[in-house]
C-alpha cells in the first residue's frame, strides 16, 4: 500500500504542470496606425479610380475603430456601414462575401448589434494572428466594395508578410 501511494505521488509531481509552463503575459501583434492610414488611403484610391466614392473603417483585432475615411461626396451612412463590415470581419476572421448565405436560417447566428454580413470587409492577418479588418462602403455592390477594401490591404500585403513578433 505504502508502495502505491509512492507511486501515486511520483505520477503526480512527473505530470506536466501546463499553469507553471504557460507565461504570465503574451504578444500580441497589433497594427500600426500608420499601415491602417496607408490602407485606408489607397482603398480610397482604388474606388476614386472607378469614380466611387466611398467611407472606409481599419479597426484593430478588437473590432475598434483605428483609422475611419469618407471621401469627398460619399453618404454619410457609408462611414457606419463600413465600420460594421470590418467590425464582422475581424470577429469572423472570414471576408465577408465568403459568408454569403450563410446564415439564413433566423437562429444560425446570434443578434449581436454591429454585425453585417454584405461583401466589403476583409480581415487583416500577420505573423499568424489576426490585427485587424478593413471594411469599405459606398460602392453600387458589395463587389465593389469589397474589390477597393482588397487594394487597399494589399497596399500594405508585403509590410504584414515581413511583420515580427
């Protein structure tokens, strides 16, 4: 008896203690207001040149809003439904028109005030987290929308492909 209780004990302290191992603090790798700004720009840019004019919401892996644009003539209404989009990316980490019909169903989703689920947002990954989303509103379509949101990430595409924790 006295054996298998010594066994028991010896187990115990061999076992991983996985608390122990785990850190006190993780990184987080967050964007830069600057690359916000710089993708913001160009998603603006990109819709100018069809001559759409556009409001554009960067927000950070919290869903909060970085860096919001509305060119010169766009509605007014394009800077809430563009903060709404990129907020329902980054918590979806999935763009947007991926997600076309898939909640259909009135309980497939919860009603969570903010969301949106029309084309025009894009998360925004680096070093394999997530940092953010763009969302774009303004635009005749979604595509649209979605298609300037994409030139304004890939302003930036080569600075997250080479980002460092």
């Amino acid at each position: 008896m006295r054996q298998s209780i010594l066994a028991i004990s010896l187990l115990a302290l061999s076992a991983p203690t996985h608390a122990a191992d785990a850190p006190v603090v993780v990184k987080i790798p967050r964007l830069t207001m600057e690359a916000a700004q710089k993708m913001a720009h160009a998603a603006v840019v990109a819709c100018r040149k069809q001559c759409i004019q556009i409001g554009v919401t960067v927000v950070d892996r919290s869903g909060d809003p970085m860096i919001v644009l509305r060119d010169t003539l766009a509605a007014r209404l394009t800077l809430e439904a563009s903060r709404q989009k990129a907020y329902t990316a980054v918590n979806f980490n999935a763009t947007l028109s991926s997600m076309k019909g898939r909640f259909t169903d009135p309980f497939s989703v919860a009603k969570v005030e903010g969301l949106v689920f029309s084309a025009g947002g894009i998360p925004i990954s680096a070093v394999g987290n997530i940092v953010g989303a763009i969302g774009v509103s303004g635009a005749p379509t979604g595509e649209q929308d979605e298609a300037c949101a994409a030139e304004g990430l890939k302003a930036i595409e080569l600075d997250l492909e080479m980002a460092e924790l």
